[in-house]
C-alpha cells in the first residue's frame, strides 16, 4: 500500500517543543507505523485517531492551554486548530484560499472519531466489521494531512510562545537577528497584558547581563519603533534591567540606566514606571556583582538626571540617593 511511504515519513518537530510532548506524539506515530507494517486495520484506524489526538493536545499544552483529559477529542482538535491557524511569520502566506485547505483537513480529521467508533479498535464489538482498503486510506491520508500541518505549523507558533521565550532568555545564546524574529512571531501587541510585561522582564534581565544582541534587538529597539511596543511591556524591560530572577538588585552599570530612560521615554506613564522602580529597589537586596558595581550604575543615574527632563531628573535623583543609602556597611 501506498501508506507505507506516507506513515515511514518522520513527522516534522517544532524546533522548540518540549521533550515529552514530542516523546507522546512519535509513540503515537509509531503505533501507527507499525499498525500499517502489520496491516491491522482495526489498530491503523484507531491508531490514526489518536495519532491528531495526541498532536492536538501537544499543540494545546505548547501553547500555554490547559485542557482535561475527559476534554472531547472534537473540543481538543478544535482548540488546537484555533490556537495555530492565524499564526504569522516566515513562509505563512495570508491568503485566505490556502487557509482553507487547512480548515478542510480539520474537518477531515474531525471524522476520524467517528470512523473509530466504527471500525477501529478501542470498543468491543459483537460482529466485525469489514475495514476496506478505502476506509484505511482515507483514516491515514486524514490523520498525517492535519498533523503535518499543525507540527509544522507549530513551529512558527512556539518561535514567537512566551514560555519558551522566556525560557531561552534565561539559558540560550542569541545570535544576531535570533530575539527580533522570535519577539516579531511572539506578536507583542496582540499578547495580554500579563505576558507582555513578563516578556519585557525576561529581555531586560538578560540584555543586564550584557548579553549585546539582546539589547539591540529586545530593548534599544523600542526607541526604533515606538508604537510597537506596548506599555506592559515597557515597564517589564525597565524593572528586569534593575532586578533579576531572585529579586535582587542587578544591573548592567554601563546601559542599565540610559537604557531605562529610553525605554520609558514612550511609555503612557513614564513617572509611574520610574516610581514602581523606586520602590521595588528599595525592598530589594544586591546581588554580589550589584555590590561590586553600583557606584558605577549610581554615577550613570547622576548623569541621567543631569540632561533628562524635570521629572526623570527628580526621579534618577532619588533612586540614587536611595542606593547610596542603603549601600551595605564597607561598600562604597
């Protein structure tokens, strides 16, 4: 049969989907595979059904949607389909034609529980039914359609998803042009407000840590474009450029400051960022690099009060005086 090839195929992995969402979907092509070998058809049936099942939930679970194990198959197909089909980025044309094609093979798949129920195998029967050559062709040709779909839609999805994103902001290297095309995918404006903010965080902490291209691309960019960038995430940059994952005060001392300016520069509420700021470093302990290097960050914040307007001036007064005062004993 022609569905040797087609199930022998590897399926497509989304570059950043985790481990074992991955491990439960190539179990499930696998049964598949074998269900085909062995010409089981009962077993090629139900396998292929559980095949999109499998590839749903992932979707779902990769997308930050949390769904109950009794969830209907029809609900999680349906779910998983909506969370991918209006994804943007590299090689995803807009055109509402070729959307269509996905829609159809959703509404393929979708059959695939019905067609279980009555051929394939995960009921008692009390007569056999005939599973004809037509029946597996149309079950597999429907399950590896959509799934090859999702998986590869998947991939833009997860380039632009918050967790992972945030993920690799604490632990991966980013070259040249890496967070502008996964914070373009991420699609910022249309994020709430929550992930926005948590977004900005996590690019403020680490473009603290000096990491070059991160500053570039996740912080000095929001001058570029200022109407791309929302306000949460705004404020999220300027408190994660300050403070990193413990809480402690930490920052880069040679952009740190000039960055924060920047950064709220455009913001709806700039006082209100550099107020929360204020009193989030005065809760906050230094890190042992902080303590090492806030004379340097307390002498950029004089030199920002120095040429920015009244209010950041007063501001940046403040703050440093605060750090100063709060120094620990022997540090200077």
């Amino acid at each position: 049969m022609m569905i040797r090839h087609m199930v022998g195929e590897e399926l497509p992995r989304a570059e950043w989907l985790a481990a074992d969402q991955w491990a439960a979907i190539t179990d499930a092509h696998q049964r598949l595979v074998r269900a085909v070998n062995e010409d089981d058809r009962p077993l090629i049936v139900g396998s292929a059904k559980e095949l999109v099942e499998s590839v749903a939930r992932a979707t779902l679970v990769a997308h930050g949607q949390v769904v109950g194990d009794n969830t209907s198959y029809d609900t999680v197909l349906s779910q998983a389909h909506s969370a991918i089909e209006h994804a943007a980025g590299p090689g995803i044309a807009a055109n509402p034609l070729l959307r269509k094609v996905p829609s159809l093979a959703k509404k393929l798949a979708a059959e695939l529980r019905e067609l279980r129920n009555q051929y394939g195998t995960g009921h008692g029967r009390a007569v056999v039914h005939n599973v004809t050559d037509e029946v597996v062709e149309v079950v597999v040709h429907g399950a590896l359609m959509w799934t090859r779909w999702a998986l590869e839609r998947l991939q833009t999805v997860l380039l632009g998803a918050v967790e992972p994103l945030v993920r690799a902001l604490h632990e991966d290297l980013f070259y040249g042009g890496d967070l502008a095309g996964r914070l373009r995918a991420a699609n910022i404006p249309d994020l709430v407000e929550h992930d926005q903010r948590r977004l900005g965080l996590a690019v403020g902490q680490r473009a603290a840590r000096s990491t070059f291209n991160v500053r570039i691309e996740g912080v000095e960019a929001c001058s570029v474009d200022p109407t791309r960038w929302p306000d949460a995430y705004r404020a999220g940059v300027v408190e994660g450029l300050f403070l990193n994952e413990d809480g402690q005060v930490a920052t880069d001392p040679d952009f740190s400051v000039t960055c924060a300016t920047e950064v709220v520069k455009y913001h709806s509420s700039p006082d209100e960022v550099l107020g929360r700021l204020r009193e989030l470093l005065g809760t906050a302990s230094w890190s042992v690099e902080f303590q090492e290097t806030h004379a340097r960050t307390v002498a950029k914040m004089r030199e920002e009060s120095s040429r920015a307007s009244d209010g950041f001036a007063a501001i940046w007064d403040a703050v440093a005086a605060d750090l100063e005062a709060l120094a620990p004993h022997g540090v200077t």
